[in-house]
C-alpha cells in the first residue's frame, strides 16, 4: 500500500525535525600516535595527551559531521551527527544524500592510505577532505586490520506528537500477525529498531512484551479514574500517562549502565513540559490537592512491589563506573517527588533540578532540551530519543535504518497506519 497525505494536511504548519547519530566504539580518536610524547609525562599523561573531548569536530559538511564522542573508560571514539532534517520531500532528500555520503566514507576509510601500530589501522583526518572542511588534520581512526568493521550503534531523535506517543509504541510492540507473513517481518523490524528486543542484549526483561503489558494496564486505570471523573481523558494523556509508567517501571529494575539508557523511549523534552500540554481540565483535575489523583493513577498502575510512592525512582540504582557511589546519589528523588514536580512546572529528573545536582553528567539526557518542542501539524511536539533498538549495524544497514525511520516518524505525525519499511510517499 502507498500512503498519501490529505491535501488539507497541507496548510498546517510543519516544522517537525528528526535528526541521527551513529556511535562506533571499535573506531578510536587519537592524536598523531607518532607524535613524541614529552618525558617528564606520566603514563597517564601521555595517554591523555592522545585523547579529545566530547563532542570535537574532526570534519563536517552541510548535512553531517564527524565528531568525538566519550565513553565509561574515557576512550575517545567516532561518532557521525547529522543535522536535524526538516520532516519535508526536501529533508528526507538530504537525509538520503547524506546516508550516501556517509556510507560512502566507512567503505573509503578502509582502502584510504594509511598506517599500522601493532595490529591496528591508522587513518588521518586529512585524508577525508572530500567528505567536508578538515578540522582536525592531525587526528587519525584508529581500527582493528582484522576486525574493521565500524559496527555502529544507530539513535534517532525527533520530535513527535504526544497524542501519537501511544500509537507508536502500540504499533511497534505489537504482537505479530503470522498470517501475513511480510507484514509480520516489517513489524518485527521495526520493534527491533525502533525499540529493541532480548535478542538485542540490552534489556533485562524483553521490551515489547513490558510495553503491552504496560499499555493494557495504564488504560484499565484511566477507565476507572474516568468514572471516578466523570469525563473522558485526553489522547495526549493517554501517552503521557504511558511514558511515565514506562519510565518508573524500567526505572525500578535498573540496568548496569548510565541512567539516560534506562530505557528505550526516551523523552528530550521534560514531563513538566510535557504535562504542560495536556488540556487545561485535566491538568487541574492531576494537580489539584497535591496532586493527589495524579499520584493515585500511577500507584493503581504500579505492581505490589513497585507501588510505594516513597521509594527512590531509580530503586535498584543505575550506574557507570562506580556503584558504591553512583546508586547511593541517584537514589535521592523519589518517585512521589518526580510525579508531584512534574506538576508544578519542574522536572526532578534532569541536570537542572535533580536534587543532587553533582552527578550532571550521567543525567546528560534526561529531559536535557527542557520546554523545547518542535511544531508538528500546529501543535508543539515534545522530542524523542530512541535509544534502545537494534545496535552493531554495519553502514550499509545503518543507512537504511535512517531513512526507514524519518518515514515511520513522518507517517506517525500524521496519523497514517503505516508499517516500517513501508512504502511511503513524502508529500
């Protein structure tokens, strides 16, 4: 099926952006590895001295960039950032020539003119000139000869509509249709995609299963509060009200790692903002006597163990390096703090108004762009991280993963029952 937009979709303001980033932890960053380090140095030292900071620009172009990015262990790595495209026939034409270009530089970084140290590869920046302005000649890839494939870690950000939130994550964890059997395979892309499975490695519990069991639960407490309130709630509480129970549910567990991969879906625009757009009657009806019925619907969605309000958000803790530390201080909001804030215009769980504000860098994502929505349609969209999908992609596939996933966001701004991988026609 082709899906074609109405022509009185036409008129409304668009102004909606979706933007990639493609990691590779197997492609160090270094400085020249020839350049003599100075002798009264360290070991530590010298290693430093060889590294970049987060987010140094290597080269870029008009569409995208190649820059540094950081991990747990302070290893300097390559990072691809693209701009964020205009969800236009002209965005998701850059995104496609950019998805050439960049797919184009990983096959020309492994034939480039090169070096080797030990058994590895080492490439200079200056000889990816043709690929956009230089801006660190002297830095060089750094990638195993035996082993070079960059296997990225692929991550879209973009700007949704939040009475589609719930839709998307229906569409994507949905169970499978085994009669249709090409349908059944484009679904379980996208749920592999988009929000990742057990096979993927990432989740302790499998995903799609939590987030169906998630959706039925949260619409079975709606429906009771609903006749406790004697009016219908809105779309956009609907997924507001799933993305904060996912967002405690996964929260409970926790996970070995930092905090802004706690789960799959994750909000750039912070829920203060986000309860902001919910319709003037509910917000007060949320928010009235201390947030009282707003606190009694996310307990009613909470299993037994789960239910206490008072416990920390981040109950098991969620960590980097350093346990002993990391899940004492990230123990300091409690979910009735998280919930009750929200209400009041601030979101705990961010850099800004965590209660502790000394650990900012394991909370670099959490609500990061605070009131900042895109418009999408006329209506200000929150914007979405997806972080939990498929991951260790080659270029090739990576690529593909772009442009597959501007046309599922794009067809889910505008209410289209669309698959991924789709066909689709961008008007």
């Amino acid at each position: 099926m082709r899906h074609q937009l109405c022509p009185a979709e036409h008129a409304k303001p668009i102004q909606a952006k979706i933007g990639f980033e493609f990691e590779s932890s197997r492609w160090i960053v270094n400085r020249d590895p020839f350049e003599m380090p100075d002798p009264g140095w360290t070991y530590e030292e010298n290693l430093a001295s060889r590294r970049y900071k987060k987010g140094d620009v290597l080269f870029e172009n008009s569409f995208w960039s190649a820059q540094v990015d950081v991990i747990e262990t302070r290893d300097s790595y390559l990072e691809l950032v693209t701009i964020p495209f205009e969800e236009t026939p002209e965005g998701f034409r850059q995104l496609k020539e950019a998805a050439r270009e960049m797919e184009a530089f990983f096959n020309y970084a492994l034939r480039a003119p090169c070096c080797t140290v030990r058994d590895r590869k080492v490439v200079f920046c200056r000889e990816f000139s043709a690929f956009g302005e230089v801006k660190r000649p002297e830095a060089c890839l750094v990638f195993p000869i035996n082993y070079p494939d960059p296997m990225l870690t692929p991550q879209a950000t973009a700007g949704i509509r939040l009475n589609m939130l719930r839709k998307l994550l229906n569409d994507i964890a949905a169970p499978l249709d085994t009669e249709k059997k090409a349908l059944s395979k484009r679904k379980e892309k996208g749920r592999r995609y988009l929000l990742g499975n057990q096979q993927t490695g990432d989740y302790q519990i499998g995903n799609p299963a939590l987030v169906r069991d998630i959706i039925k639960i949260t619409e079975a407490v709606i429906r009771a509060f609903q006749r406790q309130w004697g009016k219908q709630f809105s779309e956009i509480f609907r997924s507001f009200f799933l993305l904060v129970v996912l967002y405690v549910t996964r929260a409970h567990w926790g996970s070995a790692t930092f905090p802004k991969s706690f789960t799959a879906i994750l909000a750039r625009t912070d829920f203060s903002r986000m309860f902001s757009l919910l319709p003037e009657a509910e917000k007060n009806y949320l928010a009235a006597n201390d947030a009282a019925v707003w606190l009694g619907m996310v307990k009613a969605a909470m299993p037994a163990v789960q239910a206490d309000l008072s416990r920390p958000l981040f109950t098991c803790g969620v960590y980097m390096n350093w346990p002993e530390i990391h899940r004492h201080i990230l123990k300091d909001l409690s979910k009735e703090q998280w919930l009750k804030e929200m209400t009041r215009g601030r979101d705990l769980l961010t850099e800004r108004h965590f209660p502790n504000r000394m650990r900012a860098y394991e909370l670099e994502s959490l609500g990061a762009m605070g009131d900042k929505t895109d418009t999408v349609l006329g209506e200000p969209a929150p914007i979405i991280e997806f972080r939990g999908g498929k991951k260790l992609m080659d270029a090739a596939e990576a690529m593909s993963y772009a442009e597959h996933t501007f046309k599922t966001i794009y067809a889910l701004n505008r209410g289209l029952d669309y698959y991924y991988g789709e066909p689709l026609e961008i008007q």
